[in-house]
C-alpha cells in the first residue's frame, strides 16, 4: 500500500517540485546557516514569488499547449506605464488607468495569438518581435506623452487597498490575487474539459483540431491571458510604489520560464500542472532570495543560484522519468 502511494505520489507533476523545494531549504539551513524561522517569515520571497507566479501561470499553460510567450517582459512596464500616463500624468479617474493598461494586454495578447495561429512563424519569434516593439513603443510613448522615462501615481485609497496594499506592513496585497488566481486555474485545467484540450494541444496540434478542439480559439485565448497577466503585476507594482518606470520587465521572462519548467511542465508541451508551476515558482523564490538569508559570501550567488537551479530541473526530470517507468508490483 506504501509503495502504491509512493508510486502514485511520483506520478503526479507537482512532485519533482515539491521535492525540489523541501531540498532547496535543507541546503540553505545545512550549509548556509539560514534560520528557518526567519526565512519562513520572510516577505522578500513571498512577495518575489507572488509577483512571478501570476506572470508564470498563464506562460505555463502557454507551454502546455506547445508554445511560449516571452513578450511578457515588455508588459509588465507597458502596463505600469499605462496607468501612470492616464491616471498620474493625465489625472483620470484611476479606473480608467487600469481598464487601459488591463485593455493593453488584451490587445498585444490578440496580436500575439493571431498571428500564432494565422502564420507558420513560431510563437518564439512572434512574441520576441511583440518583445522589441513594445519596448519601443513605451519608450517613445513615455517621452513624448510625459517628457521622463518615469511617470508618478498617487492611487485612491480603495484601489491601494485592492491593489497595492502591504499586509503588515510587509506582505503585498498581490499574494492573495496569486493565491485566487492559482486555485481558479487548477479548477479549470483540472477539471474542466479546457484542461484536457490544453493538453491535448501540447501532444498533437493537428490531431486536436481534428478530434474538434477549437485550438486556434484556444491558442488565442492563452495569449491574451498570458499578455494581461503581466499587465496586471504591472499595473499592481505601479499603484504599490506610486510610479512606474519603463525599464524592468526581462528578467520576468528567465525567471517565468525557469519557474514553469522547475514545476514540472515540458518544453515540448503536453504535460505539467498548476500546483507544480505554483511549486516551481516558490522553489525559484527560494533559491534566489534565500542566499540573503545566508552566511554565503554574496560573490558566490549567481554561480550557486544557477548550480540550484539545474540540480532542482535535473530533480524533477528523474521524478517524471521514474513516474513513467514505474508500475507498483502486483500481489501474490
């Protein structure tokens, strides 16, 4: 029975990232000296791990179905800037700024998935020219529109405390969207036939649209969700520090797309899961926040970071391997 329950344990996606994560904290608090009370209650992390776990959900789902979008870099700021520019510069009503910058989104992310499923171009390619022209495009917008490359907010109240609030004093208002966000996804890939057509995607394109699944819909949909998502880390980033800038953004598209495949899910699409991209998000959290917390010459923290990181992707592959190559012995 034990070993049933093992075996069912290491089938399932999160697993690799579950495992990767409780290994991540025995190395810190062995070798780093960490005290895990203090890395436990820490909001640096938290707070890391919220902002990028809400970008990496929808890119998961993205590489689930066999595709990728790394124009989230140049959304984030596009949607920071967005509100700015209406509601801090212009001085309209702060609803207007976030159906703008949230509206921005929907329209990179119809781009996006448009010409994904209209052309023979990979998504790669579509979305790093979505990536480059954006950044111009704020840029040029910010300059011409306002004369700086950073725009002041001062948000009402309620939208703070939607939004941009601290939690005491220290926890952001955005983990609890990550946490609303992750648990609607997991309703919907996981039992809803949406999740199956996701996946169905990730196998076989051609083959899902000929058993009748509306892939391109689908495929567009992905993208809009994808392109608002990071629209709305930075509309939220915007309205928690009362300015927005237009620089930022890349390194949201190493950490998301790292996150995602130390959660379990494949390159080549087709398998994976949101409670393993919400573990792999934490695992990545942890290793790069976590080295703050050690008594590890900070000199060393890109090369360990890295070396954590490959052990924890290398971790959850064997995991899955062991998964598809295990069969629980059968009773005499």
């Amino acid at each position: 029975m034990n070993t049933f329950a093992f075996g069912t344990l290491l089938r399932q996606p999160a697993a690799g990232s579950i495992l990767s994560l409780i290994a991540v904290i025995l190395f810190y608090v062995l070798f780093g000296g960490v005290d895990l009370g203090n890395l436990l209650g820490a909001a640096s992390w938290v707070n890391f791990a919220a902002n990028l776990g809400i970008v990496a959900l929808p890119v998961g789902m993205l590489m689930m179905a066999g595709e990728l979008d790394i124009s989230i870099g140049a959304m984030i700021p596009a949607g920071s800037m967005t509100i700015a520019i209406l509601s801090g510069h212009y001085e309209l009503p702060i609803i207007v700024g976030m159906l703008g910058a949230l509206g921005l989104g929907v329209v990179v992310g119809l781009i996006n998935g448009f010409l994904t499923v209209r052309t023979s171009v990979p998504s790669l390619i579509i979305t790093l020219a979505t990536l480059v022209a954006m950044q111009g495009i704020v840029l040029s917008a910010s300059v011409l529109l306002t004369g700086n490359a950073s725009v002041a907010l001062n948000a009402p109240d309620w939208s703070k405390a939607l939004f941009g609030q601290l939690i005491g004093g220290s926890f952001q208002i955005i983990i609890l969207w990550w946490l609303a966000l992750t648990a609607i996804f997991a309703l919907v890939v996981h039992h809803t036939p949406y999740g199956n057509w996701l996946f169905a995607m990730g196998g076989d394109k051609e083959s899902a649209r000929n058993a009748g699944i509306p892939t391109d819909r689908m495929t567009i949909m992905l993208f809009v969700l994808s392109a608002t998502s990071a629209c709305f880390v930075g509309m939220c980033g915007a309205i928690l520090f009362n300015s927005a800038q237009v620089s930022g953004g890349m390194n949201y598209i190493f950490n998301a797309v790292v996150s995602v495949v130390v959660g379990g899910v494949l390159l080549t699409g087709g398998f994976g899961s949101i409670l393993g991209i919400f573990f792999g998000t934490l695992t990545f959290a942890v290793v790069n926040q976590g080295i703050y917390f050690t008594d590890i010459d900070r000199n060393w923290s890109s090369l360990i970071i890295g070396v954590m990181l490959l052990a924890a992707v290398l971790m959850n592959n064997t995991f899955r391997t062991m998964a598809v190559n295990y069969s629980p012995a059968k009773k005499k």
